[in-house]
C-alpha cells in the first residue's frame, strides 16, 4: 500500500482482566481496527497481554503472526486451523467495509468554520513598529488562505504565515502576521477563505484598541522616526569631516 494514502482507522478494544484484584492481576486485552482509505480497507485484529503486543492478524498479510514464543505458538495453531484463518480474512468484509463507506463520507464532508482572532504583537527590533497577528483556530478541512488588506488593496510584503498546524484531532490552527508603520485614518482588515466559509471573513483592526497598545505603537513609531534622524545626522556629520570643513563654534 502506498505511504502516501490517508488511512481512517476506526478502533473497538475488547478486554479481560485475569486475577483477583487490578493491581496483581494479569490484563488481557484484544484491539479490533478497520483502516480505510479511499482505495481501500484493511483489517487489523491485534492480541495484547500486559501492555505488549504478542499477536496480530492483518487482512493484508492474510494470516496470523506472532510476536513473542506465546504468540509464535498460537499464530501456528490459529494458521493450520483452516476454518479458523477463514473467519479472521472474512472480518475485512462483514467488519469493516459496510461501515468504511459511512464513516468516509461522514469526514470527507465535514467542514468547520475557524476562530478568527486579530490581535497586536511585539514587532521585530530595526523593522516596522507594528505588528499584526491574524489567527485561525479550530477549522477543517485542512486547507485555508490568509491574507490582509491595507485600504482596500491587497498586501503583498511585510508578511508571515505559518503552515497549517494540526491540533491532534482532526482540526487545524494557523496564524499570519503583519508588521506595518500605521497611518492615520488607514483601514487594515485580515482576510480568511476556507471551505466552511460561504465567502471571505474579513475581520477589521480596531484603531480604538486599549491605551496600552495604543502607547506600543506610538512608541515605537517615534523611536523609528529617532532613528532615522539620528542616522541622517550621522550622514551628514561623516561627509562634513570627510570634505575637513567642520566648523567649530567659538567661545
């Protein structure tokens, strides 16, 4: 089978604890699963004993193979009792393929709108003094386009995205950031399209935003401003001593 497939694996544990209390006794259980792809199904009947695997029947291998010297033992009795090893390849079909179907479509269908957040972050030293975030959260399918707008026009640099991170259980997150210089009277919004979505969400950055954030930006604004003053001087002071007319001031 190929590697590059995405398999559906559904999971039933049967289990039997052998012994007169949970602490001491021995723990004895079996895991059924059914894998499935859009091209096919496989069966997977595993025997554990004490949280160690000792045997496993796949539908693939099409017999029964063992993993330690009591599974090596009863894969050989369960692989020459024909009506035994024929019950086990006919779990593929009874156990899992009338219900692959169901489940596929159920997960092949189903689209989950994401938890757009936009919020001001700490901008990078010696770039702009702002820094947007656009964050996603909690969607599906997987695939998902963030992008912003400055004025109504798309922004092409100054910009960083994240790919799409799986949370574990089947949702994804991602996040965007911005960093800008603002400007007065300007509208910044984040743009997300997804599948779940019946069109873009744009979510508008509020300039009304909390005095602390407010005093950021300013701060940093002004502090770049400083900069390139001090750097002009600079300029200036090093090509007046380049050319020896430095005047200097009389007492």
């Amino acid at each position: 089978m190929s590697s590059s497939q995405h398999w559906i694996s559904g999971v039933i544990i049967l289990s039997t604890l052998l012994g007169l209390d949970g602490f001491n006794g021995y723990y004895q259980y079996d895991v059924l699963q059914c894998r499935s792809s859009l091209s096919d199904t496989e069966f997977i009947w595993s025997s554990w004993f004490n949280k160690a695997e000792y045997l496993r029947f796949n539908s693939t291998v099409g017999k029964y193979v063992g993993y330690t010297e009591h599974g090596v033992y009863n894969a050989e009795l369960r692989n020459n009792n024909s009506a035994l090893l024929a019950q086990a390849r006919s779990q593929k079909d009874i156990f899992c393929k009338n219900n692959a179907p169901i489940f596929i479509n159920a997960i092949l269908t189903k689209k989950v709108e994401p938890v757009v957040r936009l919020t001001m972050g700490k901008a990078p030293t010696g770039g702009h003094p702002a820094l947007l975030m656009c964050s996603a959260y909690g969607f599906y399918p997987k695939m998902i386009k963030v992008t912003w707008n400055r004025d109504g026009q798309e922004v092409a640099g100054d910009v960083i995205s994240s790919e799409e991170l799986a949370d574990g259980d089947w949702y994804y997150q991602t996040h965007s950031h911005l960093e800008f210089t603002p400007k007065a009277g300007e509208k910044i919004s984040c743009v997300v399209e997804h599948a779940s979505l019946r069109e873009p969400l744009e979510i508008t950055w509020d300039p009304s935003m909390p005095e602390p954030e407010r005093n950021k930006i300013a701060i940093g604004a002004a502090a770049l401003v400083l900069g390139l003053i001090v750097t002009a001087a600079g300029f200036i002071y090093y090509k007046t001593k380049s050319r020896g007319r430095i005047l200097v001031p009389s007492g």
